[in-house]
C-alpha cells in the first residue's frame, strides 16, 4: 500500500518525466478513477496546459499545472509510471497523460479505491486537503507532541490517522512504534515527553531512507524485514514477534523490547 515514501517515489516520476512539458493528450480508459470530474471537463482543463513542480501533502500527491492542479490517490494499489507512448497500455493503466513523442505518464491502479480529483483552484485544493493533518515530513517537533497529546486512542492509531498525521501507513507506523520501543497500543495522549521525543526522532530517521528507498524496504535489519516471517523473530533482541489488530490493521510488534 503507498505510503509516504511511495508517494514521494511517485513525486519524483512526475517530476522527471514530465515536468515542464505540455499535456498533449489526457486518456481516461477507465472512469471510474475520475472523482467529481467528467473525462471532458478534465481534457478541456489540462490538455494544452504544462505539468509545473508537484508536490504531495502526506499520501495525496498534487500534479500543478500553471492552473487547475490534479489531485491524485494512489489508494492499496495505485502507482504512477513513466512510459513510452508505445508502450503496450497494461490492463489497470487508468489515464495516460501523453506529454511528448516519447513520454507518456500513466496512472495505473488495479483496485480503485481512490484516484484523480480536479482542483480549479486553491481553495478547491486546500477543500480536499481539509481532512489532513500536518505532513509527517514537514511536521515540527512541538506540532507532533501536540497532535498527538491530543488523542484518546492508541499510538498505532494516532499516528496512521490521516486527519492527525498525513503519510504513515500500516508499515511505517509498526517501523517507527519498534525503533522507539514503543507499545502499538500504549495510548497516544499517556507518552512521556521523552517517548515523544524519541517517536519524533525515529520518525523523522525512518522517513528519511524509506523516501531514500522510495518504498518501506523489507531490510534485514528492520522490522519490516521479518513481518511477513512464517514465525517472525525480532531483529534486535530474537524474541518471538507478536501479531494482532490495532487501530483495524495487522500489527507487528516486539513484545521484549517495545
Ligand atoms: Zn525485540
């Protein structure tokens, strides 16, 4: 499922493969990723206009165009990929953006959960966005403690709630909840400033090589590593890992040193 890094990863595709080039053409070969915006409308908004530097808000990526923006979710499955306009359309490619006689950028997704949204302007955006808590990356120290002091419910939570903290998913929060040694199920609002403090640091770490990644890599040395372990083993003390559900997701977590 794309998390912040892959979201990021993404950031980068669009960025480097069309970037400052005109959208040529817009297909939409399946409209049931278009939210709240019709193939016409969406052809007639961006066609002729050039993609400008994206950014991303937690897992929401924004495709600037000068203009309207394109706000893109890429849901369990979604990517976006840079093709060849020859290249054979695979059968999840949702909407191709043709931006040059060799370039092509395609939304690709197989379950749809989310998809495009079309942003005429700012406020539109900051209406989509208003749900979202600050970005995981771009989020101060005094900013975390406060979201997070603020919650009622568990760690795990808090910190894969979109509306408190934009960007972690089920992996990056089990990731960091381990390097901190923190319980997934310790409440979020009980942490000691230390644990807080210490939650922010390993965020702010796990964050920087998973963008690096572009992914949550599956190291040996990482919890994410030994999750999916027929009988996982903690990669720092070699106690047996623990399974449940926190926060409605499959939770992994040491039960020696977290
Ligand atoms: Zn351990």
């Amino acid at each position: 499922m794309p998390e912040l890094p892959d979201v990021e990863g993404f950031r980068k595709v669009l960025g480097s493969c069309a970037k400052g080039r005109i959208i040529q053409r817009v297909d939409v070969r399946d409209t049931g990723v278009l939210h709240g915006v019709s193939t016409r409308r969406l052809r007639d908004a961006v066609e002729g206009r050039r993609f400008t530097e994206p950014e991303r808000h937690g897992k929401w990526l924004l495709a600037r165009t000068g203009g309207p923006t394109l706000m893109l979710h890429f849901g369990m499955t979604g990517e976006l990929v840079c093709c060849h306009p020859d290249d054979m359309v695979e059968a999840h490619d949702r909407v191709l953006f043709t931006v040059a006689r060799d370039r092509q950028l395609r939304y690709r997704d197989q379950r749809k959960l989310q998809g495009l949204w079309l942003a005429d302007d700012e406020s539109e955006v900051a209406r989509l966005l208003e749900r979202q808590g600050p970005d995981a990356m771009a989020v101060s120290r005094k900013e975390f403690e406060d979201v997070l002091s603020a919650r009622r419910g568990s760690v795990k939570t808090a910190l894969t709630d979109q509306s408190v903290l934009a960007g972690l998913g089920n992996l990056l929060a089990d990731e960091i909840l381990w390097r901190a040694r923190l319980r997934p199920t310790s409440r979020a609002s009980d942490l000691a400033e230390a644990d807080c403090r210490r939650l922010y640091t390993h965020m702010r770490r796990t964050l920087r090589s998973t963008v690096a990644a572009g992914c949550v890599p599956p190291r040996d040395s990482w919890l994410t590593g030994h999750r999916d372990d027929p009988d996982p083993a903690c990669p720092r003390c070699g106690h047996s890992l623990r399974r449940s559900r926190v926060a409605g997701r499959g939770t992994v977590w040491c039960p020696q040193c977290q």
